[in-house]
C-alpha cells in the first residue's frame, strides 16, 4: 500500500514534467537563483538552485553530453534535468517499488532511461557503452539509501568503476562538508560520506582534488544536503573559477583532506 506522503511525491513529480527552468537559465547570481527558487516549486538536485546553477556550468565547460544517476527514488532529479539541460538522462533504482514508481511518472518522455538494478552494476553496463559512442558523462552518486548500515554503501566500488571512463564528471550527494554543520549528510554504520571514505579511492583512480561548497549552507535553497565534484576531462572550460557559479566551489586536496 502506498502511502499519502509518497502519493503526494507522486503528484508533485507528474507536475514537474512541465517544469520551466528559463528564469534558473538567465539567473546569473546568488540572489537571482535563489529567488527564482522561492518563485518555483522544485526537487531536482535536493531543490538547490545553487547546485543546479553548478551542474549547468560544468555541462557547459567540459565535454559532459549525458546525465548517469544512481538512485532514481521518484525522478526528482531525472526529470528536472532531463527539462533544465535537454540531456539524455540514464538513472537506476534498486527499489522494485520505487523504479515502478518512476517508471510511471516518466512515461511518454523522451530522454529518459530507467533501469531496476543496483547502482554498481548499472555502472559496469552503461561505461563500456559510453565509451563505443564517445560520450562524456556527468555522474550524478547518490545510491546511498536502503539498508542503512555498512554493507549498503556502494560509493567505493562506484568510484573504482570509473577507471572505464576517459572522461567524466562526478558529483556524489549527501557529503559532510566538515566546514559547515549546516549540510546535511549520509552516515552508514559507523561509516560517514565524506573526504575520509573516498579519499583513498579517489587517489587509486588518479584524482588529486575534489570540490566542495565554497559557501553558506543557510544560502541554499531545498533540502540542503553536501556534495562534492571531482572529474577527470577537458578542463580548459572551468580554469576561470572566479565567476559565478563557479565561484561557489572550493577547492580541497585529496592528500590532505
């Protein structure tokens, strides 16, 4: 039986099919993203206008042509990408229920694939595909949720999946940002997302930096949660990182934490 949250969820997401994002497009500040945010009703990306304004600017700074995600839960984030930035979305979801669910609100969009199945084996399917068609993804991890305990957390074995790649871009949700209480994060057990757990795993794959929010948790708009980004690509794009928005990140070593 589902439930009325979930049902309410539902209604929110079918709605969101017809979302406009032109006003988030134009918005070339923080002030300007962040009042179109309380003007419109959205939970792609957690709802984070600033984190949107992000993702955008990376798309439009490297070579990223598609849209991987794993932890599909009710297309919130499939479908405001697939509307804000017209890319193909490809997203999984290990919930029978909750892949159902999606696959139902998403029907009839073009765009937009979904899978039932576990995030890491999604990974090892889809990469080997990208590569035959030379195409560059932005990978969006937050298969962090089910079982709450150690053995669920499957952000490791992602990460080592994408020595596949040649290039990419990757944000991983839910991070602690060990500057600011304010984001919310995912804890597993005794096991914590955050630079502790991904670092050596990163450092194995070749990445030497990671990007964390550069400002306030209390700026942001939605339900707040951390994250970080880390790729390996065609930088020239993103080497001015003077300029909104991606003057909002902050640069972290690995080695160091």
């Amino acid at each position: 039986m589902i439930d009325a949250s979930r049902v309410g969820r539902i209604i929110r997401r079918i709605h969101s099919r017809w979302g406009d994002y032109s006003g988030l497009h134009a918005a070339s500040s923080v002030d300007e993203a962040i009042g179109w945010a309380e003007r419109h009703e959205t939970r792609m990306l957690n709802g984070g206008a600033l984190r949107a304004k992000i993702v955008e600017a990376l798309f439009r700074a490297t070579p990223c042509n598609v849209f991987l995600e794993t932890g599909t839960s009710h297309a919130a984030t499939t479908i405001g990408i697939r509307r804000f930035l017209g890319v193909p979305v490809m997203s999984c979801e290990v919930s029978k229920i909750d892949y159902l669910i999606s696959r139902i609100i998403t029907a009839g969009m073009p765009g937009i694939t979904l899978f039932n199945m576990d995030s890491r084996e999604f990974l090892s399917s889809i990469i080997p595909e990208l590569r035959k068609r030379n195409e560059v993804p932005f990978i969006y991890l937050d298969a962090h949720e089910g079982r709450i305990d150690s053995t669920s957390l499957p952000l490791e074995d992602e990460i080592m999946l994408l020595q596949g790649l040649e290039s990419f871009v990757v944000m991983i949700d839910d991070f602690k940002i060990p500057w600011d209480s304010g984001f919310m994060f995912g804890s597993y057990g005794s096991r914590c997302i955050g630079i502790d757990l991904v670092r050596s795993v990163l450092k194995e794959i070749g990445i030497s930096s990671l990007y964390l929010p550069g400002f306030a948790a209390h700026k942001e708009s939605g339900f707040v949660t951390g994250f970080c980004i880390f790729w390996k690509t065609d930088t020239r794009g993103v080497q001015d990182m003077g300029h909104f928005p991606l003057n909002l990140l902050k640069e972290v070593v690995v080695e160091r934490g």
